[in-house]
C-alpha cells in the first residue's frame, strides 16, 4: 500500500504520466508464457500471494493450475490495479532491472474455492505478456443474463443512461459478463464507471443509482473517471466537500473539490 493519507496531502492533480492503454479495472489477457510466470507467484508462498488465511499448500496447487491452464476452460483475466512501490520491488525481483512502465499490476480473482471464498491474487506482469486489453465500457456492452440483483439493476441501468455517456461495469459483474463464470450472487454490489459526464449528469446517474439499490435491492457504486486519469466516487463527488479522495494507475490522494469540475 502506499502512504496512509491526511489531510495536508491535498495537491493539484496531474495528468496520469501511465500510457493510456492501460487504466484501473481494465481486463487483460496474458500469453502462456505470462501465465506460466504468474502461476510461479500464486505457488511462491514467499511471493506477492498473501497466503497467511489460507497456508495450505493444496490451495495455492490449485491456484497456480488455474492461473496458468484456466478454469472450466476459461482463461481468467487479470484486472489492472494501481501499482505500488512494493510491486516495482517485486517486480525488479522477478524481471530484473526495467523501467515503472515497464510492468503492471494486475489482480486475479479465483472463484469455486471452499467455504465459497474466493482469492484475489495480486501479481506483477510484464507489459510484453499482455495479449489483449478489454475496458468496463466494452464489457458493459457485451451480452449476459441478468440472473442476480447486481446484473438486473446493470441491465437496467444500460437502459436508463443516455448513450452519450459512457457507462462501464468492473468488479464481480464485469468478471461473469468477461468470463461467463458465476462470480456474482444475491449479495453481490454492481460497480460502475461513467466516463466524459457533467456533475449534472453524475448527479443523475448517482439518483438512478439510489433508485435501482432499492428496487432489487443491490449496493451500486459508481465511480466517475476523469480526463486526467484519475477516478472518484461518484457520492463523495457529489458531497460538497472541499476534498475528495482520488484513485490513479499510481496513487490514491485527496485533491480539492474545485480542481474536478
């Protein structure tokens, strides 16, 4: 983790010096060599995998074969998340000296696991191993069954938003739409991401969201993702403070009010 936060932090946002490609919750794909070389950091219990709850060697077998062979003949894919200075130690230990855009931190979510616990498994991955990239705003517009709450409302909510909005879902929704496997359940949250919006449009949407969370019932966040790169909550946005909190490829900080609208 980076920095603990305070309120003497505030600063003016920057643009995001990360290559556009790739940005928070983004899914990628992974070469066979990337995945041979992620399943050796699921194994290493001295590795990025946090094993602490779950020391059996038998678990992490079985994330390694899933993390480089799939599940149920479906390649998981890795979702982009912020890097951290401990992921550029790890990742120097395990690719030798290269550049911060040299690499990207991704997170696998590994489902069917006992006691229906899942694992998220934290890695570091050469940029070189990535095959394909899908954003939540892709995702959004592929097809799926609206078989528990947080789909339902997603499909709704589709419905609802103007087309001139760009409305993307990540988190356990984007991964059953991705992959076609149950990640969600009746107490899953939906979690959304609009892009290129007014405050009167998020406003809207974040009204929309209040509505849909009663009616099936369904925790949703929304997530607005700025130009600059950085994400905010859509609420908190909304609030009226002076500072909100702010999540980038890079960091997570709070920046005033006024520098986001």
């Amino acid at each position: 983790m980076g920095p603990s936060l305070h309120q003497e932090e505030v600063s003016p946002l920057q643009v995001m010096q990360t290559p556009k490609e790739f940005a928070r919750h983004d899914l990628v794909e992974i070469s066979p060599e990337g995945r041979r070389q992620l399943s050796g950091q699921a194994w290493d219990a001295k590795g990025l995998l946090k094993v602490d709850s779950w020391p059996s060697p038998s678990v992490r077998g079985h994330c390694k074969q899933v993390l480089e062979h799939g599940l149920k003949g479906v390649y998981l894919p890795g979702i982009v998340r912020r890097l951290t200075d401990g992921d550029m130690d790890s990742a120097r230990e395990l690719y030798g000296d290269g550049k911060e855009n040299d690499f990207i931190a991704v997170g696998f979510v590994i489902p069917f696991m006992p006691e229906s616990r899942r694992i998220r498994v934290p890695c570091v991955l050469h940029r070189k191993h990535v095959s394909r990239r899908t954003t939540p705003q892709q995702v959004a517009k592929l097809p799926f069954a609206p078989r528990t709450p947080a789909l339902a409302a997603l499909s709704v909510m589709k419905e609802r938003v103007p087309d001139k909005i760009r409305l993307g879902v990540w988190g356990s929704g984007a991964l059953e739409i991705y992959t076609g496997l149950p990640y969600t359940d009746c107490r899953s949250d939906l979690d959304v991401v609009v892009t290129g919006v007014s405050l009167d449009e998020v406003a809207r949407i974040v009204e929309l969201a209040g509505t849909l969370e009663k009616s099936f019932p369904v925790r949703i966040d929304v997530e607005v993702q700025l130009e600059e790169g950085w994400g905010v909550n859509g609420r908190e946005f909304l609030s009226g403070r002076d500072t909100v909190l702010v999540k980038g490829i890079r960091e997570v900080k709070l920046a005033r009010r006024e520098d986001l609208l």
